[in-house]
C-alpha cells in the first residue's frame, strides 16, 4: 500500500506497513531497481558491469525512451531483465504536491517484486556498484546479513578530458574522480532489504529493523544525520562509482532531457555546475572498477561488451589471445 507524500519542496512516499511484501520461502540474492530514460549508449554496457559483478536480475522503469533503449535492455543474454513502462506524471490538487515518479518505482518494484530477494539496489543508469574486494556484491553483502539498510556514498566522475562520447564502457573511459566525499558532491544510495521497508526515498530508506540507522559497506552503523561523517564514508568493499557528467557532449544532453525528479530547470543547472567545478578542481585518478573487472577476468572493453552470462557464473575470462600483448 502506498502511503502518503510530504512536503512540497521535496515529495517522497512512504510504505505503510501493511503494504510490505511477505519473503519467499527461499528468497535469496540481490535485485537492482533503476528508472531509465534514453540511455541506449550504456545501457548495455551498466547491466554487463553488474553482471559481471555477480548480479543477475534486474527491474528497469522506462520514462518514455524514444531511442530504442527497452530493447537493448532485454537483450543482454543471461541476465533477468524485467522493463515496465514508467512515463507518468501527476499531482495532487488540494494539497499542491507532485508525484515523484522515481520513488514511486522504488515503491512499486519493493511491492510487488521483492519478496523473492534479500536485497534490492535503488540506483541509477549513471552510477555502477563496484565490489572493491572479492569478486561480487553479494559477496560483501553476506557479510552484512544482520543488517536491512545499506547506504553507499557517491564517488563523483566527471568528463576525464572527454569533450565527445568515447567509444568505450564508461567503467574504461572515466578513470578520474572527486577527491573528496563532501558537499557538494555527496550523496548515497541504498541497498535495503524490500521486506523490512517502510518508507522510501531516492536517497535514504526506513526499515522496521534499523529505524532511520544505515550501516556502510563494513558494517559501521549511523543515524542517516550522521552518514557524511568520515566515520562512515567508506568504500573499503564497495564503491559506487556515479558517472556523474559523461563527457561534455553527454552533459549538454543530460541537461537538455530534464530531470526524473521534476527539479526546475535553471536549479539543477546551476546545482550540476557547481557539482562539475568540484570534481574537476580536485580531480584524482581511481581505477577501481577497471581493477575489479580484472579480477573476474575481464582486461579490455570488448571484452565486456561482449560479456554473457550463465545464472549463477560470472563470465568466463577472456582467452590468452584476446588479451593485449
């Protein structure tokens, strides 16, 4: 069941108790749940990625692409692909508030599709979840079973030099990032268990067992208050890698497209800016997610373009004759 928004600057949802999937018997896993719109240029490339790092089910939400990207999404072989329709737009009257379609997805996908996981990732088609040790997410989030909440702070990439989109997943082409977690580039996103939610919001969940608390890759617990601390902000496991601009060509296209959140135009160009500002004042080199398709065997960008997947195998490892000399 849906509950009720709050707040006109700034809607979310909460999920009532009632409306809460019951587990499966057996449920197991992880799920990531993401809202796209026309990213035919990477879509295949961010479902690869996780792929490789050991997920294999996926729920996308489309807000009216027009470039084919449904399409490519499904054609990713080994992997769950489930894409739902998502172009909507509304508002309540009396009180003035407008829909946020994104966590409305969020909501949906928890509802209807989340009894069968232990874990579902709330992310987006720019941001990858990168395992920084060991060979997959689930790995790291094994170790996290007592927990319902995990909150994973951005690390900011911006255009590395590129003024047009290069030819490469963006895992090899932006290997440059904000040196620094603070404001203005931080943020999280959440891997929660959709059993025990009971509200969600783009950026912060509440769970029944953790209140408003999230712990970080390694286990460290916090009130969502705390979470910029450097206490917390970790990416000693994972990594959540936010391919934040692209090159320069695919900025101008990200600002031209809007925002899933509605945000007024003139506001979030000038908030992207000063974001850009940062990560290029302070810009460092973090080859983390190359290092980690490394590990599973994957050394070049063809070679995960070309990438499939058995259900329960990460790809074979390329042949000694397909690695550069």
């Amino acid at each position: 069941m849906l509950g009720r928004f709050f707040r006109r600057d700034l809607p979310r949802t909460s999920i009532m108790t009632p409306g809460r999937p019951q587990p499966h018997p057996g449920r197991t896993g992880l799920a990531i749940v993401a809202i796209m719109k026309d990213e035919a240029g990477h879509i295949t490339d961010w479902l690869r990625f996780h792929g490789a790092a050991g997920v294999r089910d996926f729920y996308l939400y489309d807000d009216g692409s027009s470039d084919g990207t449904p399409d490519l999404a499904r054609s990713v072989a080994g992997l769950n692909v489930t894409v739902l329709p998502w172009r909507m737009s509304g508002a309540f009257e009396q009180p003035n508030v407008t829909f946020s379609r994104q966590i409305l997805a969020y909501a949906h996908a928890i509802e209807n599709f989340g009894g069968a996981y232990r874990w579902m990732a709330f992310i987006d088609i720019d941001e990858c979840i990168v395992p920084t040790r060991g060979t997959s997410i689930l790995e790291v989030l094994e170790g996290l079973g007592a927990y319902t909440n995990v909150s994973l702070p951005w690390t900011m990439f911006g255009p590395n030099g590129h003024d047009k989109t290069p030819d490469i997943p963006a895992q090899f082409a932006y290997t440059t990032r904000a040196a620094r977690r603070a404001d203005p580039v931080l943020n999280f996103k959440c891997i929660v268990d959709p059993t025990d939610v009971t509200q969600a919001r783009v950026h912060r969940f509440r769970t029944t067992t953790m209140g408003k608390d999230s712990v970080n890759d390694v286990g460290v617990r916090a009130p969502y208050k705390n979470r910029h601390l450097d206490g917390f902000l970790s990416d000693a496991a994972l990594q959540l890698n936010h391919y934040y601009t692209r090159s320069h060509e695919e900025l101008a296209m990200k600002l031209g497209k809007g925002a899933v959140s509605d945000s007024p135009l003139a506001r979030r160009n000038s908030k992207v800016h000063e974001k850009l500002a940062v990560i290029e004042a302070t810009a460092i080199p973090d080859t983390a997610a190359i290092d980690f398709l490394r590990r599973v065997g994957i050394t070049r960008p063809d070679a995960l373009r070309s990438a499939t997947f058995a259900h329960d195998a990460t790809p074979a490892p390329e042949s000694d004759q397909s690695r550069d000399p």
